[in-house]
C-alpha cells in the first residue's frame, strides 16, 4: 500500500489510465466485460483506502465522462442511451461497495502471507457480489428498455447470464493487481536489506 502522497498520485494515475483505456471498449464491444472498472475500484479502495474523499469522487467523475464520451462518439444522446437510466447513478454505490471491500482488505490484511490471500478472495466475493446485484438491479428494475412485466424469476435469470464473465473480469484486473503489489513489496524489501548492507 502507498504510504506517501506522490505514491498515492502516481497509483491513482495508474489505476485511472487503466480504468480510461479498458472503459472506451464499451463503444466496440457494447458490454463491459473487458472494462476494467470494478477490479480499479477494488484496488483503489486497498492502495488509497486513506484517500477517498479525493479518490473516489475523481475515479466516479472519470467513469461517467468516459461513458459520456464514448456514448456521444457513437452519435447517440447520452440521456437516451440503453445503459443509462435511473439505475445508471446506482453504479455510485455499487462501485462504492468494491472501494469499501478493498478498503476493508487493506485494514486487515497481514502481509504477503497466506491468510492474507484467504482474505483477498473474500473481500473481492463479497464486494463483487454486492456491486453485481446493486448494479445489475437497479437496471432491471429502473430501466424501462427492460419489458415489462418485470419479475423477480426474469432478473434472477439476468443475473445469471451475466455474473462468472463479471466475476472473471474482475478477478483477473484484481489478481493482476495483486500481482504487482507483491513484486512492489518484495522490491522494497530488496531495496531495504541491500541499503542495510551497505552500511
């Protein structure tokens, strides 16, 4: 985890790049199964659980402009395109629950020990999940380019259809992440004994 505040900008600006780059894909493949989103709030909320009040809000404002961008590339109005609706503004608290699971991650977690990835994977469940039903719900339920009549058998069936491509895209941005957070630790603790040694 960043302990210093040019760390925290320079992750920051990485996980928004990466959130910018993975996002515009909306506009070739119509879906976000290739958006890196949910797994940039995830580690977000473990690498700058301190800094939310700034964080969060700009990686929020981020989305949206991206979505905005991309929708009225396409030569559609953004107020009337299929994904936004009155859940569209759920995305807030659904992507607020990966922020709070990573965030939670980083308070317990113990150094790279294998506990410490017991717990990983369910902070990611956990958050995943809760986004995944916010999210997805409040489509179903909000949107009105969802038919009518709306039951809970016809959302439970949606949900379905869509929760291991979500679930996957997410652990493989969040396990890629882990990756690195490892070598970075295992790099400062190189770094560390190698200048212990020269004195």
């Amino acid at each position: 985890m960043a302990t210093t505040q040019t760390q925290r900008l320079g992750i920051f600006a990485a996980l928004a790049l990466v959130m910018a780059a993975t996002r515009v894909h909306l506009s070739l493949f119509h879906h976000d199964i290739w958006d890196a989103s949910w797994g940039v709030f995830f580690l977000a909320g473990f690498w700058l659980s301190g800094s939310a009040r700034w964080a969060f809000p700009l990686l929020m404002a981020e989305a949206v402009l991206v979505d905005y961008l991309v929708i009225t590339h396409m030569g559609i109005n953004f107020w009337t395109h299929y994904c936004v609706s009155l859940g569209y503004w759920f995305l807030v608290p659904a992507y607020g629950a990966l922020w709070i699971g990573g965030s939670w991650l980083a308070k317990h977690q113990r150094g790279l020990k294998l506990s410490t990835l017991g717990w990983a994977i369910a902070a990611l469940l956990v958050s995943e999940n809760a986004c995944y039903i916010i999210s997805n719900g409040s489509f179903y339920w909000l949107s009105s380019h969802v038919p009518a009549p709306k039951t809970f058998a016809a959302w439970f069936e949606n949900l379905g259809d869509w929760y291991l491509p979500f679930l996957q895209t997410t652990a493989l941005y969040v396990g890629l992440g882990a990756v690195l957070h490892v070598m970075a630790v295992q790099l400062s603790r190189l770094s560390q004994h190698s200048g212990q040694t020269q004195h």
